[in-house]
C-alpha cells in the first residue's frame, strides 16, 4: 500500500512488503524441492545400491557428509542426458525466476539502497531460535486461526490432499510449515498496524 505524504514523499504500508517475500517463499520451493526429488532419482537409478539402506547413508548422517555423497555418485553415460535436461530446466526456471524479480530488486535498490533489504531492520533481530509459533495461530493481536478462521478449513484441506497426491501434497505441507516458521521468526509478525 503506496500513498503520498506530505511529510515524506512516498511511504509504504508497514507489513505488506514483506508478505510479498514471503509468498514467493512457494514459488522457489515447491520446484526446488521437486527437482533435488528428481536429481536423487537419476543418482538412484545410475547406482541401484545407493539405496535408503546403503551403508553409506546408514552413517551418522552430517549434512556435509550426505551432500558429499551424493556429489561422488558416478553416473552412468545413459544417466548424462537426462541430467542435462534437467540441469537445462532448472537453469530456464531460475533465469525466469530473476527476471520475475527484477522489478522488486530495482525498487529496493532505488528505495532502501540494498536490493535485498525489506525495509525492516536487520535481520539478525528475529527470533530464530524462539519463534512465537503459539502466537501466530491464537493471539488476540492478528492471530491466523482467530482472525481467519477459514484457514483451519485451508489447511485440513491440505492434510485431505494428501490422499490424493501424496507428493504435491508433501510440498505444500513443507512450504507452509516454512513459512509459517519464518512469519513466527519475525520480530513484526503481527504486522503491527498493517492493513491489506
């Protein structure tokens, strides 16, 4: 929300900025999370035993370590192709996806200077390690599910889609659950005095 003051020129509506982000939270995970699903396929099918029973992933499992492994898969010649069919659509996806943002980039530059600034702060002030998970859904102060009650309906929808498409399903749930924890992590997550 844009309007003209007398005082400031142009100011912007306290909370909406940054719901923008946070939706394009779906945007890039669900073909994220889709194409590692499709990339450990590849890995899978050239190495058969590379399975979930491997000794290899049985380990105590580091991040580095499982990334690392998944790195030294040697894929067969048949493997090259489909890879880089891949490899092609994720690179077309995330060089639409920068244009998608370009509009958004060159504003905050103009605005706040950064591209990448939200206009909020640092944002080594949010709560990571205490999000105020309880409060987001229940609080009398802009609490989801008492402020929007259909969201319960929302989101029983989307555990019954499990039923249909267990996979799609699977996504959605890990991009909610994603962006509510980053909604709860913001020091601002009521959107103090926001409208829209």
């Amino acid at each position: 929300m844009w309007r003209v003051s007398s005082g400031t020129g142009i100011e912007r509506g306290q909370g909406e900025l940054l719901d923008v982000y946070y939706a394009n939270i779906a945007v890039l995970l669900v073909p994220l999370l889709e194409s590692l699903e499709e990339y450990w396929r590849i890995a899978r099918a050239a190495r058969p035993d590379l399975s979930p029973s491997h000794p290899f992933l049985e380990q105590p499992a580091r991040a580095r370590d499982l990334a690392a492994g998944i790195v030294r898969v040697p894929f067969s010649a048949a493997a090259w192709p489909a890879l880089g069919r891949l490899f092609t659509a994720n690179l077309l996806y995330s060089g639409a996806t920068l244009i998608a943002f370009l509009p958004t980039l060159i504003t905050r530059q103009i605005i706040y200077g950064h591209p990448l600034d939200l206009g909020y702060g640092d944002v080594a002030g949010w709560q990571w390690g205490s999000p105020q998970l309880a409060n987001v859904l229940f609080s009398s102060d802009h609490g989801l599910l008492v402020w929007t009650p259909i969201i319960i309906l929302a989101v029983a929808g989307l555990f019954l889609f499990l039923r249909r498409d267990r996979r799609l399903a699977a996504y959605f749930i890990a991009v909610m659950l994603a962006f509510y924890y980053l909604i709860a992590a913001d020091p601002s997550w009521d959107g103090i005095s926001s409208f829209g």
